[in-house]
C-alpha cells in the first residue's frame, strides 16, 4: 500500500519497504566527481590485481529459473560468492585488495599493521590479506559477532579484540587503538579525513558487476546489499559509467534494523541509525553509512529496500532446496527481490515485469556453519553436496 503524503513509499504485505529514491536523477552523467570515488579504470586495476592471485576463478552466476518463475520475471541471475577463495565471501575482493594496495605504496609490508572492525566477513579479508604479505593486523568485533566468525578471523594470524556494543562503536575502538599505535586502518567505512582506504575496497567490490558482465549477465534490475554502502556503490559505479542512463536499476537491500542507507534517502541526507542493530543479517548490522558510498548512491540509486529477518530466513532455505549455501547477510538482495516482488504497486514502482532480468549478488556462503543449520536445518556441506 501507498502511504499517505509519501508517493515513493510502499509497503509489502511481506513486511518490505520499498522506498524509490526521491534523489534520483537518471540522467546526470557519470562526472569527474563521481570518477574520484570509483572508476572503470580503477576497477580494471583491481581485476587485474586480484585475478593474478593464486587461486582466482571468477564465481559462477547462476541461473535461478524456478524462483524466476515464482516470481513473475524472465530470469534470476545470483552470483554466489561463496566459492570466493578461501573465504566464501566478496569480501576478499575489498579488504584483501586494499591491504595489498597499500604494501605496493609503501613499497614495504615492514612494521605495518592493519586493524579495521567487522561484522565478521570484512575482518577476515582483511586478516587474510595481512597474512598473504607479512602483514600484522588487529581485528575489532563487536559484542554480537559470532564466536565462529571470530575464529575464522583468528584462523589467519589476525589478534581479534571484542569491544562492547554495536559495530558502529568497533568502528571508533579501532579508530582509537590506530591514531594511539600508529596502525593503518583498513575499513569500508569512509568518513571526513578518511576516504583513500575506502576507494581502494570499494574499487575492488566493482569487479563483481565486471565479472558478471564478461560472465554474459545483462539485466535490467539489480538488487545489491547495503551495510555501509561500499559494495551498492561499488557495483552501481560500474553500471552508471559504463551504461549512463540506460544502466539497469540499482535497488539497495537492508535490514529493516540497521537501514541507514533508507533513512538517508527518506531524509535526503546523510543520516546515521542507533540502537543495537539487532539482525540476523550480521554482516549489514551498520548504522552509519559511508560518506564516500552515500555520495554516489544519494544520486544514482533508483530505490532502497528493507526487510525484516524472516524474509533472509526464507532466501537461505529457498536456495537450500536448490543446493546453493548461502549466509545471512549473502540472500539479502534477492530476499528483498522476493519480499517485494508479489506486490503489484511494488512491480510498478521499479518497473518490474515479465521481461525484467534481475541479478542478485550472494555476497556471502555458509560463513558460520552453526549458524547456518540452526536457520537452514541442514549443513551447509550437505546441501552443497547436491549441486556438486
């Protein structure tokens, strides 16, 4: 339903939000600005960085026909990230490529050390590029991180440091342990005085809408995940300079918990969300978005989606039936496809039809199994084993 005095806000029966961005503007071109931030350029850089790394392989995109069809809409292409290296997760192609960029610059990894926070996935690219190159790092998680992903991050050499509350609050924990030891922070997040780091992961991000499109994926909607908004930025800048105005619609996907970038859209500024953040979407449990993403998706991205955590709940074990583990935080994009997706005032705000191509990035596999079977029912191994 429409709400009264509010004409780009809708409301699914699924519990969806779907807000068209009142700041659009389709036609406005991809300036030197823009190009500041992120670039082909600087996203061809970044492939050709991390496709030398052993054991690259660009992840599959699947085609998801049957959820298609469920849907109304000619196709369903999902990328799943979970074969991503070592990590299952896209966040190699962000955390580990800054981490590496900034060794190259240095012309040394001697006597540097990295610390960011994480939700879980960003800390462990980090982690796991610091330990590719000699590098000391020291992760922050906040008090809900799980004790898997915890260790995971640990696994890599990483000291992983607990602070108390949200991720917001890790975020300026390590802001402080750096600016008191002289570390280099390595973090999406960009914020005044902090913005080089964060071009570098965000540049790398870009390389997911790169792959895909040499992987022959042309769609007309994509729907992307939001946390701080790096990856929406990340992708949405590969499409905006490459296509202009005739780029598909980018619709950003977050937890109705943690939806800073929705509320920055509704408030047509940059606007930060307190509280705990609560979200079994642990990896987009952020609460301020980054300066440097907001400034291209403030004007480039067509809406913003949130939903609540039953909507993931069912993404994971839609795709289990299919034999595709996916995380939490990894269904959000086409869980929000699929929240909003039997709504008819929904389907004609985004132009959705029987002829819309979507594309999905799973941006996350079964990254903490425990988690993953109580949710699922099932080990993530298993259902793996039935596409294999």
């Amino acid at each position: 339903m429409l709400f009264d005095g509010m004409p780009n806000l809708v409301v699914a029966a699924t519990g969806a939000r779907l807000l068209v961005n009142p700041g659009l503007d389709r036609n406005r071109p991809y300036g030197e600005a823009e190009r500041a931030i992120l670039s082909l350029e600087g996203a061809r850089l970044a492939h050709s960085t991390i496709s030398a790394w052993p054991g690259y392989a660009a992840t599959p995109v699947l085609s998801l026909d049957a959820l298609a069809a469920a849907s109304g809409l000619a196709a369903i292409a999902y990328k799943h990230e979970g074969r991503r290296f070592a990590l299952k997760s896209f966040k190699a192609l962000g955390g580990a490529y800054a981490v590496e960029r900034l060794v190259v610059q240095r012309g040394s990894a001697e006597g540097l050390t990295v610390t960011c926070a994480t939700d879980g996935n960003h800390g462990r690219a980090v982690a796991w590029g610091a330990s590719r190159l000699g590098v000391k790092a020291v992760i922050y998680v906040h008090e809900t991180v799980s004790e898997g992903r915890a260790t995971a991050i640990a696994a890599f050499g990483a000291e992983v440091r607990r602070v108390p509350g949200n991720y917001d609050d890790a975020v300026r924990a390590s802001a402080e342990a750096a600016a008191a030891n002289d570390w280099t922070i390595v973090s999406d997040t960009s914020w005044p005085g902090y913005d080089l780091i964060p071009r570098d992961v965000m540049q790398g991000y870009a390389v997911l809408a790169m792959e895909a499109e040499e992987q022959g994926a042309a769609p007309t909607h994509v729907f992307v995940q939001g946390g701080v908004g790096g990856l929406a930025a990340g992708v949405l800048s590969w499409y905006w300079e490459l296509q202009g105005a005739g780029r598909p619609r980018v619709i950003v996907v977050e937890p109705e918990t943690a939806d800073c970038l929705y509320r920055s859209a509704l408030a047509g500024r940059w606007t930060a969300v307190g509280g705990d953040l609560d979200t079994i979407m642990a990896g987009l449990a952020c609460g301020e978005p980054s300066q440097l993403a907001w400034a291209l998706l403030a004007p480039g991205a067509d809406a913003f989606v949130t939903i609540p955590d039953a909507r993931a709940a069912d993404a994971m074990r839609d795709l289990a039936d299919l034999g595709i583990a996916a995380g939490e935080s990894g269904v959000a994009g086409l869980a929000g496809l699929r929240a909003i997706a039997g709504d008819a005032a929904c389907r004609a705000a985004l132009g959705l039809d029987g002829a819309s191509r979507v594309f999905c990035i799973g941006t996350e596999g079964a990254t903490d199994p425990v988690i993953y079977r109580e949710i699922v029912g099932r080990d993530p191994e298993d259902v793996e084993r039935m596409s294999a």
